[in-house]
C-alpha cells in the first residue's frame, strides 16, 4: 500500500510531528521513510541577487541542513525503520513545489507532512505550504498537526484545582477536559 513515505522537515517539532507519524505508519506496513529538506538559498537574499553568497554562509547552511536531516534520520532509524536522507538546494520558488517534485522523483506513495495549522491573516501573510502539496500532489497527502497547544492546555488544567465554590468547579470541569470555559 504505502512502501515509499516522504517526509518533508525543517527542524520544527511541527515538521519532527511528522516524522513520528510516518514511523507508526511505516512500522505497521513495513515502508520505507525518505526524510527530505528544502535549502532554499533565496530567503536570505535582501540586496545582492540570486545567488550571490559568501562561501561561508552557503556552507553554513547545508550543514545545518544536514543537521536537520540527520536528526530525522535518526529518529526513524531507532525506531528499526529504513531511512534515507534528500537535501535539495533552490533559489526561490515555494517549498511546495520541490516536496511535490521529489514525491514524483523518488515514487513516494504517501507525504507525511507536519503542519503548523495556521489560519487568517497568519495563513495568508505566510503561505500555507501544506496547503500547496495537496493542491498539487499526485499521491496522498497526510496532515499532522503539532500538539503543542494541547499540551500547554493540558499543563494549565493540570495545575488548577477547584476551590468549593460552586463556579470554581464548573470552571474546573471545563478546563479539565481542555475547553474554555470564558
């Protein structure tokens, strides 16, 4: 069914959210996970064009995206799944595009992508490159979101404790079950 996962990172948990889904799923079908980051040379580039960069900046950061994928890699090789590593450099262009055409180049099956969930304002100052692969995906596409802020919900409600009133505890109720309650 899904023998060649993709898993785009960036170093975010969000992106790492990812990864840990694509090991659950490849355990159980017995795939195999190629983790892949995008280097995209054009985001630092303010004032002196495509792709004029010193040396060692550039080296800078395909080091750290060789750290990224390393730390990925790992993560899904100490769970006794097959790993391999993709680093690819661009100019420009969305992350979307080159995750989509390493999909096709590689014949994943699936794309394990973490997500940040943004939505408004946010989502449309900064993209949604999650939104951008499904659109032009030829192969599923899974979203995970990153739990985060269930999990700082989580810890809030774990350290509120009802006081007797009878407010207090209907406020507790809701919070303990995540809700808010205001």
């Amino acid at each position: 069914m899904y023998r060649k996962i993709m898993v785009p990172v960036d170093g975010s948990e969000t992106s790492l959210s990812g990864v840990q889904e694509a090991i659950k799923i490849a355990q159980n079908l017995g795939s195999e996970i190629r983790v892949f980051h995008v280097l995209d040379e054009f985001v630092l580039d303010y004032s002196l064009g495509a792709g004029v960069y010193g040396g060692n900046l550039m080296d800078a950061l395909r080091d750290g995206g060789k750290k990224i994928l390393e730390q990925a890699a790992a993560a899904v090789r100490k769970e006794g799944v097959a790993v391999s590593t993709a680093l690819l450099e661009s100019i420009g262009g969305p992350a979307a595009d080159f995750i989509v055409a390493q999909a096709k180049e590689w014949g994943a099956d699936l794309i394990v992508m973490g997500t940040h969930g943004r939505r408004g304002l946010a989502r449309l100052a900064m993209g949604s490159d999650a939104e951008g692969v499904v659109r032009e995906a030829s192969v599923p596409v899974l979203l995970v979101h990153h739990q985060r802020k269930q999990a700082k919900q989580e810890s809030r409600a774990a350290e509120v404790k009802p006081s007797g009133s009878s407010a207090a505890d209907e406020a507790y109720s809701f919070v303990s079950r995540g809700i808010n309650p205001f």
